[in-house]
C-alpha cells in the first residue's frame, strides 16, 4: 500500500492513497473515533487518486489514522481466523 502525507499537523493530515477501497474502509473507521472530528475523500477526477482528510481533537491525527489501521488490521485477524475454522 501506498500513502503519501501531503499535509500534517498535530489536529490535521491529509493523506493521498491508491486505493479507493482502503480510502472508504479507513473513513468509516476514523468515524468511529470520538476524537476525529472530521473526516472525508475527495477525488477531483477519476485518473487522480484520492486523498483523506483527518480532523481530530484531543488526539494527533495521525495517531487517529494509525489507531484505525490497527482496528482494521484486527478485525481482517478475526475474520481470516473464522474461515479457517470453517476449514
């Protein structure tokens, strides 16, 4: 995966992705943080790739991103673990 940081600062990132899907998955995670305030893609034109923009409060942003990354990563864990009991 790649990601380029285009922006940061302690309550703010913005972040330009490859992918679309990962962009979305990581949005509906971010909003379940209490401490992001704001978070939202954009993609001006579909050949660019599209870019997150995290707003937090209370926590750095980018600790906001990473948080959600682990949570994705854990939930991708127990998901693999239950198809390998269904074996």
């Amino acid at each position: 995966m790649e990601m380029n940081i285009l922006k940061s600062s302690k309550d703010e990132i913005e972040l330009e992705f490859e992918s679309l899907t990962l962009v979305e998955i990581l949005r509906v995670y971010l909003n379940k943080d209490s401490a992001v305030t704001f978070t939202a893609w954009k993609r001006n034109h579909p050949t660019e790739k599209p870019v997150l923009k995290v707003k937090a409060k209370g926590k750095i942003a980018i600790k906001a991103v990473d948080d959600a990354v682990s949570a994705i990563s854990k939930d991708l864990d127990k998901l693999g673990a239950g198809f390998k009991k269904m074996k």
